[in-house]
C-alpha cells in the first residue's frame, strides 16, 4: 500500500515538474519520509524524482533542458498510438498526460522548450546534471554507499 501511494506522488510530482511548477514542499516531505522504507529500486526512482526537483528548482536554461528531456523521455512510454495526433503546442502546455506515447524525438521535445531542436549537447548535458545530483540526492536521503550503477550512470536493461 506504502508503495502505491509513494508512486502516485511520484506521479503527481512528476506531472508539476513537466508543467514547470515548483513541486509542494509538503509532498517532498512525504516522500522523503516514506522512501527509507521502500524498495532499493523505489528509492533509486525516488532519489531521481528528488534529483530532477533540485536541477528544476534553478530555474534558467538548467529547468528548460531539463523539461525537454523528460519529455523526450516520458514520450517514449506506452503504445506510439499517440503519436498520430501529436501536437507539440499541446504538449508545451501539459504535462505528464499529455506525452505519454507521443515518441517525441529529441528536435521536437527540445522545441516544446524553445530551445534549438539541433542542440543535442543539451540533452547530454542534462543527463549528466541528473546524474550527478542524483548522487548528491543519495547520499542526502540514504547515506552511503551509493549504488554502483548510480555512480556509473548505468540504466537496467
């Protein structure tokens, strides 16, 4: 039960960052108190959420190139059935909803930002932000040791 609440926060908090909000703090705290008692890989998916809320919070290029890539990213989940009536003005306007399916290649989630749709260092760049805060956001939550594959910045296959 813990778990699927966690999840819907994750969610929720996942959406406010799409739309360019800043995430409640109350459901920061939530979280942060309920991800000692999760599954490592709940706490990997929390420690990202957490990381993700840090690089948005800085507002400026970081927050934009940021949106893109979880755009890109989010875009890829689910059946690509959405793709067929994308509307990239409809997804600069929404949130999580709103690109789950659509398949977005990197040009167009960069253009839902505004910025250049060639600009795949941006993309690069941001992964490795994400990367090392969620190092950072490890250690802060958990202590030590980090995962291995955080440090290395591997995914699971």
């Amino acid at each position: 039960m813990q778990a699927e609440l966690v999840r819907e926060a994750r969610l929720a908090l996942w959406d406010r960052i799409l739309r360019g909000e800043e995430p409640p703090s109350e459901e920061l705290s939530y979280l942060k108190k309920a991800a000692c008692d999760l599954s490592d890989e709940d706490k990997l998916s929390v420690v990202l959420l957490f990381a993700a809320a840090e690089i948005a919070s800085r507002g400026g290029p970081s927050q934009r190139h940021l949106i893109a890539a979880l755009r890109y990213w989010f875009s890829q989940a689910g059946s690509a059935a959405a793709r067929e009536h994308l509307d990239l003005e409809e997804i600069s306007q929404g949130g999580l909803p709103e690109c789950l399916g659509t398949h977005l290649r990197w040009p167009e989630a960069a253009q839902t930002i505004g910025i250049s749709p060639n600009n795949y260092m941006a993309l690069k760049r941001i992964t490795e932000s994400l990367r090392q805060e969620c190092v950072r956001q490890w250690e802060k939550l958990f202590g030590g040791p980090v995962p291995l594959a955080l440090l290395r910045g591997e995914q699971d296959e």
